[in-house]
C-alpha cells in the first residue's frame, strides 16, 4: 500500500500557477487517506471557493498522485483555507493578500521600467505588444504608469470605463487585439492622479487580481519610471515576473539605469534583458544620427551578465503613430523603428520559451464583487 509521504512527495509537481510554488509548499494538501486498496482520497485546499482554476489543480493533482505504485484511484475534493491560514500564508510570501486565479492563465509577465523618464519606454511597451500580437502571441498591457499613463492613447482608446463580466470581473478593453488596462480608464480625461502609496497599492492589486485577464501568452505592465512604490508592489504581487530595463545610448542615462536593475535585484525580479531605445535618429531617407551617443544599452547588458535584445531607432513615425493611436508596428512594419522592435519581441520570445499548459475551462466561480471597484477609482 502506498504511504502517504510518498503520494506527498508526488504533489510537490503540482505548482500553483500564479504563486510558482507548490501545493505542498504552500500547505494546500489538507489530507491523504489510502484505502488498502490503493484508493486515494485527497482533499486540497483553495484559496477561495469560486477558484477559477479549480480543475487545473483537480486533473494534476490526480495524474501526480497516479504515479505513485500502488496507487489504483485518486479521488480530488477541496475546501477553503480558513482566515487564518489565509494570513499566516499570506506572511509567509510577503504579500498583503492572495491570489485568486486571474493570472493562472498568464504564461509570462514583463515589467517594463527604466531609471528615469523620457526614454521612451511606454512607447516601446507599445510596439513590443504590437509586435508579439503580429507574430500570433496573445498579449495583454497593464498600464502601471498610475501618473504618467499613455497607453490608451497610443491604441486609440477613450476614457471610457471597462465592462464588468456577470461573474463581477472587469474585462479589459481591447484594440489592434491586444487587450489593455489602465488608470486612464477610471479617471477623467486628462486628470492628474495625486494618490500616496496605500492607494496605489490597492489600484494595482485590483488591476491584476480583479481583471478578467483570459489565457494569454504575454502581459506587459509599463512601470512608472524610477525605483518607487509601483514597482514594489507590482515585485511584491508577481514574484513569477521578468524585468526589463529600457535605456537610452548615452553613459547618463545608462547608470540611472543601472539603478533601476539594483532595485529589481533587491526585490528578487530577474532582469531577463536590456532594449536600448533612441539608437540613434534615422531620416526618411535612411541616414542616421547618434544623437545620443552610443554603446550605453551594450555596457548595461554587459554589466548585467543579460542580452541587449534590441537597439530601437527614433524615427518620425514612431513618433506620429503613437500619437495616432496605432502602433507603428502595425502601419509600417518595414520602418526601421518597426524593424529593430520586431527583432527585441523575438528575443523575448526566445528567453520564455516555456508556456503554461492550457488549463481546462474553469467552473463558474461564485460572483463576489471585485473588492476595488468602489475604491479607489470608480468614483
């Protein structure tokens, strides 16, 4: 008869998807009762009732446990971690609250920063998406950039507020078919957004936790420039994220930069890669200017031990798209800017090339309503 710590040991395969744990790690196994015929009985316990991959942990967690010898049946049931499991696993990963399944179907998440503004980086993240959405990847943007948000404009999207799915998760909108999110959606047109760091916190944890985000290859998030609470918060809720570093050519911006990598390094982000952008100026007729010197993303990756994925050109229409409100990706794949993008996203395809599996279609959840809908932005 197989004991119960060899079936243990077999469900330390079971990762959960959003925490990159596993169910045993995590305390989620609650019981193993063996029959002496082999029939297994195993009860796990979610984090909430309405989980969405509820089945993706059902089916792993039998073909696991089905390994075992001796094992002839596994029979799955759940229950939900009581409050004070909740909080004593919440401490245990650092979080101030746990995940409920909206981004178990995220295979990869970028977060996309540099060490100052100015570089061009929501632009980049623009295109980037643009560039995965053309090479048949499904991408999702989070605008994270709470104060200097830029996204919609650049997919020709208004300020109008999202939708909300029957099961009370905000569907995000979507253009050029890549879907996007942002704070631009829940304010007024051009309004400043003066929140301290609470807020912030609170925004952003519903932007990833109460957005029906669906199966997708890539979510770029497009951080705020600097070393500040965004991207603490956003290192806190996706453990599982890669960073990449956006830099201009010149040594200046290179070692601000080079900040931005320290802070990555301090709250355990693995930076997968720089893109040098403003590579130089390219006219319509195809000459080209370093007008901001050369070499600086090269030193970056060199100094990192990382791939420079990309030297991005600055050209007129990279400019005069976003500014239209279509990724130039799109409109003229064959200018330079295009060009040097396409090749960055393909890099980055080649530094993930493991997907998650495609989970099964997830039991309608009960419909709790999503806890920051009221706060702090529809009003």
């Amino acid at each position: 008869m197989p004991s119960r710590d060899e079936i243990l040991e077999a469900l330390e395969r079971v990762i959960d998807p959003e925490l990159r744990k596993s169910i045993v790690e995590l305390g989620m196994v609650r019981s193993i009762d063996v029959a002496e015929d082999g029939a297994t009985a195993i009860t796990v316990s979610l984090t909430t009732a309405g989980c969405p991959i509820r089945n993706h942990f059902s089916t792993a967690v039998a073909r696991e446990a089905s390994t075992v010898e001796g094992v002839t049946s596994v029979e799955v049931t759940f229950d939900v971690l009581s409050d004070t499991e909740k909080a004593k696993l919440q401490q245990s990963l650092g979080r101030g609250s746990l995940p409920e399944g909206a981004l178990a179907r995220v295979a990869n998440v970028l977060c996309i920063g540099s060490g100052k503004g100015g570089v061009g980086k929501s632009t980049l993240t623009a295109n980037l998406a643009a560039a995965l959405t053309a090479d048949g990847k499904r991408v999702g943007i989070l605008d994270a950039d709470v104060w200097g948000y830029s996204i919609p404009r650049m997919f020709g999207l208004g300020s109008e507020k999202p939708p909300v799915s029957p099961e009370r998760k905000i569907l995000p909108h979507e253009a050029h078919g890549v879907k996007v999110m942002s704070i631009g959606f829940f304010v007024k047109e051009d309004a400043a957004v003066v929140w301290r760091g609470p807020m912030l916190h609170k925004a952003l944890t519903q932007f990833l936790e109460d957005v029906e985000w669906g199966e997708l290859d890539y979510l770029l998030v497009d951080l705020p420039p600097g070393t500040g609470d965004v991207s603490m918060t956003l290192a806190q809720l996706l453990p599982q994220a890669k960073f990449l570093i956006v830099t201009t050519p010149q040594p200046t911006a290179q070692r601000v930069a080079r900040r931005a990598a320290e802070m990555a390094g301090k709250v355990d982000l693995e930076v997968a890669g720089i893109i040098e952008n403003m590579a130089g100026f390219t006219t319509p007729s195809g000459e080209r200017y370093a007008i901001f010197g050369e070499g600086g993303g090269q030193e970056l990756a060199d100094e990192l031990d990382v791939p420079l994925l990309g030297k991005v050109p600055l050209t007129m229409p990279l400019r005069e798209q976003a500014d239209a409100g279509t990724p130039l990706v799109f409109t003229d794949p064959d200018d330079p800017a295009a060009q040097a993008t396409r090749q960055a996203a393909r890099g980055i395809v080649a530094l993930t090339p493991i997907e998650l599996p495609v989970l099964q279609a997830p039991e309608p959840p009960a419909a709790p309503a999503p806890k920051g809908l009221s706060l702090p932005m529809a009003g």
